[in-house]
C-alpha cells in the first residue's frame, strides 16, 4: 500500500482518529469504556496517585527491553519495577521488582486478596464489567510496586496506544519506541495508521521520547503538538552519544547493532525524570541488563530461539544472526499467530535458509499446513516440511540438521513456549489460554 511521504499538509490526527472512532464507533466505546473503569479502579486503590512514578512504553520493537534497561538504572535512585508483556513461559516473568521476578505466592496472594475481589465487586451486577486479563495484570502490578515501596514503576502497552488499557495510568514520562509493521488488521495497514494509535499515548504536558522516523515520526510530531506533549527525539546523533560513553567505559562492544537505538532512547529518559543520576553508572547498569527471555536466546548448541513475530522483528533477527553466525545455513522452526502474512515476515531469512519447517502456536495459531503453501507461493525454491506439533517439528530439524546447520525456532512466543518450555504445567496452562471463556477471557 502507498505510503504519504512527505504527509499532506492538512493531515489533521484529530480528525482522522474521531472519523476512525466514529467507523468503529461501538468497539471504540467499549475499549474508552474500560479504559475509564480501570482509571476509577486505580482512583479507587490510590486516592492521591500512585505513589510511584510511572512510565508509559509503547512502540512495534523494543519495549520490554527499555523497561527492563530503565528498571535498572532508575532501581538505585528509590527502587524500581517493571510490567511488560507478553511472557514467554511463565506469567512471572511479567512483572519484576529491581530485575527479579515477582514470586508466584506473591501473584497468588496479591490476586486471591486484592485484585480478585475488587474485580468481582466491580462485575456486580454486570459480568462484563470484571478485570480483563490485561486489566487485572496492570493492577497486579502496580499493587506489587506500591508494597515494594518503589519510586518508579515501568508499564508497558500491549498492542498499539491510544486503546490500550496502560492508558488507565497517570505516567511523568511516555516512550514509543518506534513505528514499525505490527497487528495491521487492528492497527492499520498504513504507517499513519499505526503512528496514530502508538502516538495515541501521548498526554499533555508529558514528555514523549521516540525513535521514530520517517512517516511514522512526522504523525508523531503532529499529535505531540495537538496534545501539548512536549517531545523528545532520539536519532543518529544520540546513538552515537551513547556508544561514546559507552567506549569510555570500555564496553561498548557488548550490544548488537539495534541494541544501541535503546539503549540511547533510555538514556534520553532518564536524563528527563532523573537528572541527578550519574549517565555513566546509569549506562553501566543498562548495559548489564540480560535480554529478556526468548530474544536471540541460546537453547542449545546448535538451537536459536526468539520471538520475532513481525517483519520488523524478524529483520532484526536476521540482523543479529549475520553478525553473530555469518554465513551459517538456516533450518527455521516456525509458527505464526493471528492473520499476518507469511512471506514479509520470512524475507529477511529466506536467502540463507535451507528448509523451513512449519508448525502450531498454541493461541491464535495460524494453519500449519495454510503456512507451507504461502510459502510455496511466495518462495518456490524453497524446502518446506510440516510438523504441527512444535516439540515434534523441533525434533525434526534437530534430526535433519547438517554439521554447519544452526536450527532457529521463531516466529511465535507461543509455539517457542509448546516446544521449550521445561514447566509441563505452564506449558499446559499456556497452551489452553481462554478455554473456559472463550473470546470474553481474551479482551
């Protein structure tokens, strides 16, 4: 699809998110709905405010992994914890305080005495009013931030923005990390489509720091201005900064390319909301900062896995393995969820991978066997085999794998959790997500 470059100049985000609100008028009003209700329940727990200091993330690629680098540099400066989403194989991973995870009886005690109740007062008498799943994960969260006496808490938006229901939270400081390809059917399959609900986050008079660039930066340059947010942009020139300082401290060869977009964009946070922080001991400890489970991680000996499930994250996969295995052959495990088209996700990996074998992802997973023949159409030359269960498919690929061949598992968390996971019973939990409630337990 076209895209508008340069944007006419009477692009107007006001306008186009109200005509887009009015075509969606119903599904709009029950996402504005909840996301009021959830803003009267945090109102309801923390009459003053939350006590801590909140930041908003949103963005296509990146947001875990900047909560996770400010979570460390913000946590000597009065504690900190993060909220992001989604998990890979266990729903702790969720939420962390200082870089650990919040203990299982912690989330068991925190939802039998806290959330829960307040979520079934809240569905009298209207069922559809309780805490959804990612409602109920927010108010976790923020409770376990509140008991941990923490001054800054990171929350990280699940799809888009402006719908989320991270909007319920009153945040000092906003993040869009970038406007990349990601959920078209809900988000739009135009970048100032996708630019307007991530940039939707935006509020007055709080800082919004972004990476964006191109189209996607000029519609958030626009609705910045409309809201009164004062914006923040972080380029080459702060890259560069970064990786600077980083040489100073002789470990600047510890990131992978993209890696150094956020680590900057972190950076320029924490020089808005915590000036007094040290840059170079800030830096220190984002650098020390693991990756978050299932990015670029080493399985074994010969086994990648990540969850790149979007074309902007499988290029950057592709990016990582051309430095860190240059020239290795390519035997893909794959799986994919919800409508995305197959061949732009596969493109960057197609020119060193010998078979792909196709397989499930447990939630909204995409036919296995409807994936093989995309790709036959898209990429004739080819080898495709189909296994659909993901442990299976693995072995497969283990089995067919030349000495030289590195087997590489993407393209859903949710098939990497059904092959991986070494807890059967989150695996089994994980893979039944919404059973009992259908489509109601998903909102």
């Amino acid at each position: 699809m076209t895209e508008l470059d340069p944007l006419p100049p009477d692009f107007d985000p006001s306008y186009l998110s109200t005509v887009d609100e009015l075509y969606h008028d119903q599904w709009a009003a029950r996402k504005l709905l909840r996301i009021r209700w959830l803003q009267r329940s945090i109102e309801g727990f923390w009459p003053q405010g939350h006590p801590a200091r909140l930041i908003h993330v949103a963005g296509t690629n990146g947001k875990g992994t900047v909560c996770r680098m400010l979570e460390a540099a913000l946590h000597p400066a009065g504690g900190a914890g993060a909220m992001t989403n989604p998990h890979l194989f266990d729903f702790i991973e969720r939420c962390t305080i200082g870089g650990r995870p919040l203990p299982r009886r912690e989330w068991a005690r925190l939802w039998r005495t806290v959330v829960r109740p307040h979520s079934l007062d809240r569905g009298e008498p209207d069922p559809d009013r309780c805490l959804s799943f990612a409602e109920a994960g927010i108010l976790l969260a923020l409770h376990a931030f509140t008991e941990a006496g923490l001054r800054w808490g990171l929350v990280e938006t699940g799809v888009g923005g402006r719908y989320a229901p991270s909007m319920a939270i009153t945040p000092v400081c906003c993040v869009l990390t970038n406007v990349g390809r990601d959920h078209p059917e809900t988000l739009g399959h135009c970048v100032w489509q996708r630019a307007l609900e991530k940039a939707g986050i935006a509020r007055a008079g709080v800082p919004l720091v972004t990476a964006a660039t191109g189209e996607g930066l000029a519609v958030v340059r626009r609705v910045a201005e409309e809201e009164k947010s004062p914006l923040h942009l972080v380029g080459p020139r702060q890259e560069e900064e970064t990786r600077a300082l980083a040489d100073s401290l002789g470990v600047a060869g510890t990131r992978p390319p993209h890696g150094w977009l956020n680590l900057a964009l972190a950076a320029t946070v924490i020089r808005i909301v915590a000036p007094e922080l040290d840059p170079a001991a800030a830096l220190a400890s984002m650098l020390d900062v693991a990756p978050l489970p299932g990015r670029f991680w080493q399985a074994g000996p010969h086994l990648l896995a990540d969850v790149a499930h979007n074309p902007d994250k499988l290029a950057a996969l592709a990016a990582e393995l051309e430095l860190r295995h240059p020239g290795r052959p390519l035997l893909l495990v794959f799986g994919a969820s919800r409508n995305r088209p197959l061949a732009p996700m596969l493109a960057p990996l197609v020119h060193r991978t010998a078979c792909v074998i196709f397989t499930s992802a447990s939630y909204a997973g995409r036919d296995p066997e409807q994936l093989a023949a995309e790709c036959r159409d898209a990429y004739p030359a080819l080898a495709t085999e189909v296994v659909p269960d993901p442990r299976k498919a693995l072995a497969r690929a283990e089995a067919r794998r030349g000495h030289r061949d590195l087997v590489v598992i993407t393209g859903s968390a949710y098939t990497i959790d059904q092959a991986l996971n070494p807890d059967p019973l989150m695996k089994r939990l994980n893979a039944e997500y919404g059973r009992r409630g259908g489509e109601l337990s998903k909102s």
